[in-house]
C-alpha cells in the first residue's frame, strides 16, 4: 500500500535560498502541502525562523540523520552544497531532485524538464521514477531555453547557434545579491560610494563581464554551470552552443538573446511554428517579453524570430522566463509523476 502524503518526508536542502523559498511555496500549495517537511542549509544560515505547511519550523543544519526516512530531497542551492551533503542524501534511499546543477553529468543521473522525453527522442524509462535513489536533474531557467531553442532549430539544418544569457543578481548570488544591488543603487542616486561586499564590483546600473577579484561569485563559473547543463540535455547530433553570460542590473529573472544560422530559406512562420511545437508561448511583435513580463510565470516567452538582413539565413531570438518559478514548478511536477 502506497504510503499516505502526510507520512512523506520532504527535503528542501538550501531551503533559505530564493529557489528553495520558492519552491516550498509550491509545494505548501500543491497536493504536498499535508507532507512532513524538513528543511536544511549552510551552517551559516541555520536557525532561521520559517514555517512549513502552515507550521513554524526552523532551518537546520546539515547532519548525519537530515536525510533519514526522506522520500524525496530538493538540492536548491550551490553547487558545492549539493556537491558536499550527496552521499548522505543518497544513502538515505530517497530520491533526489537536483535544481543546482551540480549532478548536470552525472552517470546516474536523469535529465527531466516536461515534455522533454519525446523531444529529445529518448522516452523516458519509467523504472527510473521506481528506482530508489534515482537522482534527477532539473535544468535552469536559461538552459531550458537554450535547448529547446536547439531542438526548434534542428530542423532548419541549424549550422552555429550562439548565446548571450543576461544574468539577475538574484541568480548569482541569492539574497545577499539582491541586497547589494538595492543598497548600491539607493547609495548610487545618493551620491555616496556603493558598498562591494558581495560582488566586489559596482553591479547597479552596470553591465558586466565579470565580478571583481574579491568576489565569491564567478560569471565564469555560471558560463561553465550552464554549459555543463545545456550539453547534458543535447543529443550527439547537436552541438553545444556558443555560451557567455553576463551580469545583468536587475533583481530578478533571466533573458536570453540567441543568433542562429540556418538553412536561407527558412521563413518566419515555419520557424515560430517550429518553436511553439517545442514549448515556447510567441508573444505578439509589440509585446516582448522581458524580466518583469515573465515574472511569475511558468510560460517559456519567446518574441517573434527575427531574420538578420544583413546576413540570408542568420536569424535572432529573444527569450525571458522566470529564473526561479519555472524551474521550481518544473520540480514540482517531476514530484507529483514521481506519485504516479
């Protein structure tokens, strides 16, 4: 007999994180919400007062028994988090459901976005969802537009494909990021100098590359995370994309800007066909999409694509889901098939 919900144990590690609020917001207001659950993070942040299922519950740090009895873990942190507490999450027997990126290449582990199986022309083993300590990726919000933007264009004979993703602060370093760039921006119009203690550099109202020296967070190693997430999606016959991302001075959410080159005579309507088949909603050509147009959302926005005049078959994309709601819904129904 099946085990009832409210006996399930759930494991939210990084639960203080944006993506791990947000996702426990999810699941509180899912068919989960009667569920037992545990939340755990970095030592550093342990303590904290929350609540869970309508309950106060306090943030604990990783032990020896955090994982025991688990049905399901939710890695929504670091990679080096996930990195570090794996083996014991594992040795609990449960499932793990990876959004940090850190398990992209695993040899064990399962690739799961919705509707991806079929795409990707590898249906899904339905063992996989039976088998204890599956381990289960969840890719981020850019990479799952980056691949599905791949899988739209195979059909245009699809030669180079290269991307620039606009990162949000909340994406490169959480709630301390989003502080900083709201105390950089009052100092800023304050005329006082901005305090650095997160990026090391001045992130408000600033494109960037990179962060200063002193920082402890890397656009290089966000490009590295994302290209390790993108190849694990793509088959053989695709190749990964040309990958940068930059820092974007915004709170929230990511966008994606794409140039492809494809076959001449490829149109317009083939292609946003093509594109919708794959999961993208089209916005209108007056109304693209942006950060705070898919804030909120669950939707894959995607402008109309643009055909470059100055180049016959080089065509260009616009993209911008929610960073946070699409991959922690995406989780979310991962768990509920898991159910099934």
């Amino acid at each position: 007999m099946a085990t009832p919900l409210e006996s399930r144990r759930i494991v939210i590690a990084s639960a203080s994180s944006l993506l791990g609020a947000e996702l426990k917001a999810l699941l509180e207001e899912s068919r989960f919400a009667a569920s037992d659950f545990r939340l755990v993070d970095e030592e550093t942040v342990v303590a904290v007062l929350t609540e869970a299922a309508g309950e106060p519950a306090i943030i604990l740090p990783v032990e020896e028994d955090s994982f025991n009895k688990a049905w399901i873990v939710f890695f929504t942190g670091s990679p080096a988090f996930s990195q570090r507490n794996y083996a014991l999450a594992k040795k609990s027997g449960a499932r793990i459901i990876d959004l940090s990126g850190e398990f992209a290449r695993h040899a064990e582990a399962y690739i799961w976005l919705p509707n991806f199986a079929g795409l990707a022309g590898t249906p899904f083993k339905k063992d996989a969802f039976n088998k204890v300590a599956s381990i289960f990726v969840v890719p981020s919000a850019a990479a799952e537009i980056i691949v599905r933007l791949a899988f739209a264009l195979r059909a245009f004979k699809l030669g180079a494909l290269t991307v620039v993703a606009f990162q949000s602060v909340s994406s490169s370093a959480g709630k301390a990021g989003v502080q900083e760039l709201e105390s950089q921006t009052g100092q800023l119009l304050s005329f006082q100098p901005p305090g650095k203690e997160v990026f090391d550099a001045q992130v408000a109202f600033t494109m960037l590359d990179r962060f200063g020296p002193a920082s402890h967070h890397s656009l290089q190693s966000a490009v590295d995370l994302l290209r390790r997430e993108v190849r694990s999606c793509l088959p053989d016959d695709i190749r990964t994309p040309a990958l940068q991302v930059l820092h974007a001075p915004v709170y929230y959410g990511t966008t994606v800007a794409a140039c492809a080159q494809l076959d001449v005579t490829t149109d317009t309507a083939a292609l946003a066909k093509s594109c919708a088949s794959v999961g993208f909603s089209i916005t209108a050509e007056d109304a693209a999409p942006d950060n705070i147009s898919s804030a909120g959302e669950t939707a894959l926005q995607l402008a109309p694509p643009r055909s470059d005049p100055s180049s016959p078959g080089r065509w260009w994309f616009w993209a911008a889901p929610d960073n946070l709601r699409l991959p922690a819904a995406n989780a979310l129904t991962l768990a509920e098939k898991l159910l099934e």
